[in-house]
C-alpha cells in the first residue's frame, strides 16, 4: 500500500474511503455503505507517539453489525515524536500485531476493523474497537488487590501461549527486547532524565536507592541482556494501568488491554515488574507480591508450562524491576511537571519504582 493510499489524520476518514475498508473487510454488505463520519480527537495537542480519534459513523442501507463507533489510530504529525516512533518500528510493530497475532492472541484486547502501513513510509492507520463502554485503570490511583488479581490471571495466559516458542515461525518479526535501539535509547534516556529526577522527585526515592541508582543507566546494556539471556515469551511491554479496561457488563472480559507498539520478545518479569512496581498502589504490592508473583506462576501451570521455577521468576522479577527504572526516570524526566496530571503520574510510578527497588535490594543485583 502506498503513501498516498491511506488517510493521513481523522479529518481525512471519508465515507468513501471507510465503505471500502470495511467492505472488503466483510462488515459491510454490497448494498450498504458509510454515509457520515464524525471524528473527534482523544487527549490534547497532536498526540504523543501517535494521534487517537473516535469516529462516529452513520449508514444507508443495511449495515448490519458494522461498528458505529470506532477508534481510528495514526501516527504523530510531530516530527521528534514520528522519529521516535521509527526509530523503535513502534507504527509497524502494531499494525503486523493486528494482522499477523491478534486472532490466536488470547489477552483479550480490541477488534481490529483495518490494519495497514503504507510501503514507502511509516505511514499507517488502524481502526479499533471503541471500548469506551469499559472502565479504563487509573495510573495515578494505581490498582487495588481484585484489578491485579485479574491483571495477573490475564498475564499468565498469554504468557503461557509463547513460552519457550518465540522462535517459532510465526514470532520471527517480533524483535527481541535486546536490541541496539532499545539500548541506546533507555541510556540516552536515563542520562537526560536522571539529574531532574532525583532533584525534582527526591522526596520519591529512598535514601538508599539515591546513592546507587544513577548506575543503572549506565548499566542497561548488561541488565538488559541478562534479562533477554533467560526464559523468553512474547511481552506486550508496555502493561500499564492506562492500557487496561476492564469489564463493566456481563459479556466483557474481565480485561482488555490496548497499544500493541511495543511488543517484544522478553523475560516473563518484563511485563510482570513493570505492572507490579509502577501500577499497583504501593501498599497492595508491598502486602502481596508474594502471593500475586505465586498466582502468576499458577496460572502459568494450568496453561501447560511446567519448567518455570519459583526461584527464576523471582530473580527475572527483580532484574526486570531494576532495569525498568530506566523507563521511570525516561517518563518523569520528560513529562511536564507542571501539569498537573503529568506531574501525578511522574510522581506516583517513580514512588512506586523506586520504594520497589528498596524493597526487593536490587542494588545486589548491580554486582552480579
């Protein structure tokens, strides 16, 4: 598909143009087509990564159980956030997720419509199911025990479908989280980020964890590839609260979750610690990790994988916690901390990381 095939932004979704994408999607019959398309943007400015809308569509003729609502993704008109975006395929990573993984994914996550990225560019567009009608997590609440509980159980599952299989032909354009790009950009990142950090969120980090966190970005190539060394799965990575809805009717599953741009091959503690350590209210995780970790590794069993000890998953935990701390001072170090919701979200995971860090005596790890 060429550049000048897919629409650039929501004011170019026309009724044409959606009558033949989901025509020959087989959700429109030949006698129906879209009539109207009325598109507002979700969130303020131009997006970060990528620019969200919610489309209302109307039709003529029978349109049977075409959407009538639908969120439509492109990516950002924002030049350093486009670069950003190419520089980890975070446009293409997505769309093959939808056409290539999304029918034999079991983490239940929205209907894709249309999936496409242009041949000449990163040009792309997606249009979703709206979930709207579900209860979006709250990153700055965090979660309480029953959400992590069904966070988890979710986790285990789709965990289990790809463990030890991520060589298997259908994963070999998943990029494994080891990579040059990802390296160089959670160092870069942690370098910007660090003094503003620990200047601005001090009152966040424990004493302790003051005196030998800086090395940690520094360190991220041999974490990291220690992290990528062991037992491997297919990771959404990117499992945070504000990616999650969960059920709010009877025919929901209890969790759907979002932005499939990061998808990666990577430890099972990947996605584990960093929803634990940076989405979980600090008093749930402290009271129940344990337990949570436990129910993890359960639902693993029940879902055939057999050769994942105890002891594994809690080092891989710990690892993937220590080098997650990269992804806090990045977020918090570029985030607008005077605003207020920025500067709430900024503060609630760097509290949560870093008190995780302290707790867990990740220092130790730092030697190994």
């Amino acid at each position: 598909m060429t550049h000048q095939d897919l629409p650039r932004d929501a004011a170019a979704l026309t009724p044409e143009w959606l009558s033949a994408v989901l025509r020959d999607g087989g959700m429109l019959g030949p006698d129906a087509r879209v009539a109207g398309c009325h598109a507002v943007p979700l969130g303020a400015g131009g997006g970060l990564i990528g620019v969200v809308a919610k489309a209302t569509l109307t039709y003529e003729g029978d349109a049977g159980t075409a959407p009538r609502m639908l969120i439509a993704k492109f990516p950002s008109p924002v030049a350093a956030n486009r670069a950003v975006a190419d520089t980890y395929d975070m446009y293409g990573r997505e769309v093959r997720f939808y056409k290539h993984l999304s029918a034999t994914t079991r983490l239940p996550h929205p209907r894709c419509y249309f999936a496409a990225q242009a041949l000449d560019c990163s040009d792309f567009v997606l249009l979703l199911e709206d979930l709207g009608d579900r209860r979006i997590g709250d990153q700055v609440a965090g979660s309480g025990l029953d959400d992590a509980e069904i966070v988890i159980d979710a986790m285990a599952e789709f965990h289990a479908d790809s463990f030890g299989r991520t060589d298997e032909p259908q994963y070999e354009w998943v990029t494994s989280h080891a990579n040059e790009a990802q390296i160089a950009g959670m160092e870069a990142g942690f370098a910007m980020g660090w003094p503003r950090f620990q200047n601005e969120l001090a009152d966040c980090i424990p004493s302790r964890v003051r005196t030998w966190g800086e090395r940690v970005g520094p360190r991220t190539r041999d974490i990291l590839t220690r992290l990528c060394r062991g037992p491997q799965v297919i990771a959404h990575a990117d499992f945070r609260l504000e990616n999650m809805f969960f059920a709010t009717k009877p025919e929901h599953p209890p969790l759907a979750i979002v932005d499939w741009q990061s998808i990666t091959r990577s430890s099972p503690g990947q996605d584990l610690a960093y929803y634990l350590t940076q989405s979980v209210r600090l008093d749930v995780r402290r009271a129940h990790e344990r337990a949570l970790l436990g129910r993890y590794l359960d639902g693993l069993r029940a879902h055939g994988v057999r050769d994942y000890s105890a002891s594994q998953l809690w080092h891989d935990y710990r690892l993937a916690a220590l080098y997650l701390l990269d992804y806090a001072v990045t977020i918090a170090g570029t985030l607008d901390l005077a605003n207020e919701r920025g500067a709430a979200i900024a503060r609630a995971l760097s509290e949560r990381s870093c008190v995780a860090l302290d707790d867990l005596g990740c220092e130790e790890l730092l030697a190994a």
